[in-house]
C-alpha cells in the first residue's frame, strides 16, 4: 500500500524492500493483531509521513466492566459527599447541549453537596464515578443539599464519557468567548474549532455569522485535528463588500451578502494538526490575518482512507501533498505552520486559567482598532428630483 500510493513515489529515499527485511523477523515474535500493529507502525514510520498510521482491525478485548458515566461537571469530595465546583457550560442558544446538572428542572448550583446516588450514600462507597456506572442514559436519583440546607431528592440523566469530555471542552470554548467579550466591550468576536468535520461547519456558521458585524474576530484552531473544510472557511472570509444595499428604515446590508469587514486573527498551537495546518497556511499565504501562538504539527499530507485491510484494520497511507503556488516548495509536513507572533500557553499559567495566546490576540485586535478603526459605511444623501 505504501509502495503504490505513497506520495512520493521514491518513498523518501528509503530502500522499501531492504525496510521489509529488516522489520520481517520480527513477525515470528508476534503474538496477536496488536503486536502486528507495533511492527507495521514501527515500519510505517520510516517514511516520516505524519499520516501515515495504524488503525487496530481485530484485536482482543478485555472483558466489559461496565461504562462510565458523568454529571457535566466537576466534582471534589468532601466530608459529608462531593461538592459541585463547577457546572460545564454549553453554548446557550442550544439549550439540548445542556449537561446533567445544567438541565432546566435539575436546579443544582455550585457549591451543592451530592450526598447520594440512588440511595446509596456516597460517604460509604469507593468514588462517586462506581455509583454512576453503567448510569448513562438512565434517570439517576440523587440527593443533593446547599451547604447547611435540608437534602432533596433530584433526577438526573448521567451522560457517557465521550459527551461529558465534550461538556468539559464546551465549557473552555464558552470561558474564551466570554473572556474576549469582557475584554473588548463586546466589540471583538471569537469562534473555536474543534475539527474540520461536518459539525464544525454547523459551529463556524453559528458563532460567524453571529460575529458578523463585530470590528474585530478571533478563529481559534488551537488543537484543531483536522478534516476537510478549510477551502470553506476561507472562501468565506475572502468575501469583501463592494457595495451596500439599503431600504428606508433598515440599516445597510453589503453585497457580497454577509461579509466580516473587521479586522482579524487566528490563533494556532502545537497540536493544531491536519486541515487545521492547511486552514493556517491559507490564512498566511493570502495575508488574511496574523497567526498567533506556536508552530503546527506539520502534517501536511492528506489522504482518502480507502485502503482498509481484511480484518478491518487500516495502514494509512499519506498520499496527497501540497505545494505552494509560489515557488512550488512544499507546505506543512514536517515543519508545520510557524505563526507570525510566537507566543506559549506555560503549563503553570495555563493551570491557573491563564491563556496568555488569547490574551495577545485580543491586545493585537485592540491596537489594530486604535491604528484602523473599522469604518462604518454611511450612504450620501439622496438627491433630489431636479424639475
């Protein structure tokens, strides 16, 4: 599969069959599907190729124990239970994205003591997580109590492990937007994407065309991993109006329809990865904003999926290079995206809530609106009829 779809036909200067015979022997040592893998990634990765991977095909699994479950939030043990120390927010206008303990009729607040989980009191058992499992999807009851209040009995519906960490990165994105709205007066905008799937074409309209009309905007595709929209999102931010229309009493509307006129910036990390890395070479090749942060991964070599093994396992291979229009030099793999303004996240910072690239974007965007305040177009007077 390498040998024929690889994007370089010269597999990168590697002697491909003279690999196959050094990684041959270990085969003999191999026990299962998984020890397979090792020895195909270990010689997968002689060609240097960031996607080019293994995915496991049928592999031995351990006996199900049971799936976790959680409330959307995060909980500390206490004497008398474990105490709610902060619900996960969600974006507001969908109101079914909602964790547990944020549902409407739930009525549980920060600070809250969680004293039981269908009967059983929680200053008995291991940790709340074996009181929730298997829970997720299923009315759960528990007892919950303010500080020095009386308990109360509350049903909840627990929510698998996948979506509470979903909740737990919804939370973050809502704490960056505030944080720019705060900041800024609400005159800067900011929308983070996850990935570059379907459902992140749903948020990058959602929180766009929501900011449409602010002077500045933040894209954040920090730990972005990738997908295939970036030509989309960059159509739409290369849209410029050349003109407005107007009705009596309506303010101006631009054509091309739903243009953003403000100024912007994007803002990259180290794990910003795949069409995330494609996405920020666009934005720095046609000079549509600064890059903030730190260099991208730097795998820059895409591939269709479509060569999936017997057993349902798959060797990856990187099979569709870019290059630039320039001076045809290759782009991203290997090096990444180097952003224009190197700024790092410490991990102690980070820690204590501070986001040091966000707050350099915001400081840039400011300085910006001071040096080129956005302008507001307003139509002439209409002229008269001359009789």
């Amino acid at each position: 599969m390498h040998r024929d779809y690889l994007y370089d036909n010269k597999m990168r200067g590697i002697d491909w069959n003279a690999v196959k015979a050094r990684y041959a022997p270990l085969v003999d040592r191999v026990t299962d599907r998984a020890e397979l893998d090792d020895v195909l990634g270990m010689m997968i990765g002689e060609v240097g190729a960031l996607h080019s991977q293994v995915r496991p095909g049928d592999i031995r699994r351990p006996p199900f124990e049971g799936a976790p479950a959680g409330l959307g939030a995060v909980l500390t043990r206490v004497a008398d239970g474990y105490r709610v120390d902060r619900i996960y927010r969600s974006e507001p206008e969908l109101p079914e994205e909602r964790g547990p303990l944020a549902a409407p009729d739930v009525n549980v607040k920060e600070g809250d003591i969680i004293a039981s989980v269908n009967g059983h009191a929680l200053t008995e058992v291991r940790d709340i997580a074996d009181e929730l499992l298997n829970q997720a999807g299923r009315q759960t009851l528990l007892t919950v109590k303010h500080p020095g209040g009386t308990p109360r009995k509350v049903i909840v519906t627990p929510v698998p492990m996948v979506r509470q960490s979903s909740l737990r990165y919804a939370d973050w994105e809502q704490s960056r937007a505030a944080a720019v709205d705060e900041a800024s007066g609400g005159k800067i905008g900011y929308l983070h994407l996850r990935a570059m799937g379907p459902t992140d074409i749903d948020s990058f309209a959602r929180n766009f065309y929501a900011n449409i009309n602010k002077d500045g905007l933040i894209i954040d595709v920090r730990r972005n991993n990738g997908g295939n929209i970036d030509s989309w999102i960059v159509e739409k931010l290369l849209r410029k109006a050349w003109m407005f229309w107007t009705a009596n009493g309506s303010p101006p509307r631009p054509n091309m329809q739903n243009t953003f006129r403000g100024h912007l910036v994007v803002l990259i990390d180290q794990m910003t990865y795949s069409d995330g890395e494609t996405f920020s070479a666009g934005i720095k090749a046609l000079k549509l904003a600064p890059l903030v942060g730190k260099r991208t991964a730097g795998a820059g070599v895409w591939l269709s999926d479509g060569n999936g093994l017997a057993d349902n396992g798959m060797a990856r291979v990187a099979q569709n290079a870019q290059f630039a229009t320039e001076d045809g030099k290759w782009l991203v793999e290997g090096v990444g995206v180097t952003p224009d303004v190197e700024v790092d996240n410490l991990p102690n910072e980070t820690f204590n809530g501070r986001d040091r690239q966000l707050e350099t974007a915001i400081q840039m965007l400011q300085k910006k609106l001071k040096e080129e305040p956005v302008a507001h177009y307003k139509a002439s007077d209409i002229p008269a009829i001359k009789r």
